[in-house]
C-alpha cells in the first residue's frame, strides 16, 4: 500500500470515506485543510478505489441540503448553489451522508454536514472489497445525527 504524502495530504482537495456503527456512510471532502485520518492516509490506492466506486454507482434516492449549508459555506460562491452543491448532491443521491470542510485552520475546523440521502445505502448492498476498505475507518459519531464534526474527532478514526 502506498501511502499519502504529507505534502500531497494538503497539496489537493481529497475525498475520503467513513461509516459508523450502525452502517451509515459518510463523504468527506478536505479542500486541502483538513488531514485526512491515518486509515485514509496509509492507503492511497484504497482511498482512491473508494472515490472510483462512489463516483460510478448511479444515483438511487433522493437528498435533502441542510438549510444551513449555504451559511457554513460562506454563500454558494460565484458558481450558485447549483455548482457548489453538485457534487454533495451526487454523494447523497448514492445513499451517503456528504460533508464539506469550513474554511479555517485551527483546532476548532469542523466538516458540516451539506446533504444527506432520503435513503442510506446499506453496508449490505456493496462489494466484499468496498466494504472491507470502508471498515477501516469506523466513525465514532452517528452520521445521520451528527450536523457537524471536529476534525480532532475525525483524526481518531
């Protein structure tokens, strides 16, 4: 397995995945800000098959935007909301819980929680190997509870 460079770790916006105790998967997406988990870091090819997997299942439910997403964002930027929610959007429509990062350093950065799926796709209902590579990070929180999540937190799974 190779592994991610520090350097690369901030040099690019990751995406990177989690799922927690009772079988809910979350997105994440770093913007370059946040480190990304040592389970994430210490497998770039893992990292990479999981974003591969997620970006080519077809969309099955629908999402819902936190209403407070726009405001966490600092607006829908230049692009509207449209273009800022695309890919969130995307995420959720497969079934996860998609998260964006605010835009700060410090021990006080957290993900928010930009959409969640009408319908979390189960564990069940993924391949033996993309199973296998989401157990590796197991969240500590309930992501179909939990709006916003320390970075401190997430660097424990």
């Amino acid at each position: 397995m190779a592994r991610i460079s520090e350097t690369e770790e901030f040099a690019r916006d990751w995406d990177w995945f989690a799922v927690d105790a009772a079988g809910n998967i979350g997105h994440f997406t770093t913007a370059g800000l946040r480190a990304l988990p040592e389970s994430v870091r210490s497998d770039r090819e893992g990292a990479e098959l999981l974003l591969s997997y997620f970006e080519a299942t077809e969309s099955k439910t629908g999402f819902s935007v936190r209403p407070e997403a726009k405001t966490d964002s600092g607006g829908w930027g230049l692009g509207g909301q449209e273009r800022y929610l695309k890919s969130f959007a995307e995420m959720s429509g497969k079934g996860l819980f998609s998260y964006d990062t605010q835009m700060l350093h410090g021990p006080e950065a957290q993900y928010y929680l930009v959409t969640r799926p009408d319908r979390p796709l189960a564990m069940t209902d993924l391949p033996e190997e993309i199973r296998s590579l989401l157990a590796r990070t197991v969240s500590s929180v309930q992501l179909d509870h939990s709006e916003y999540i320390a970075e401190s937190e997430t660097l424990t799974w």
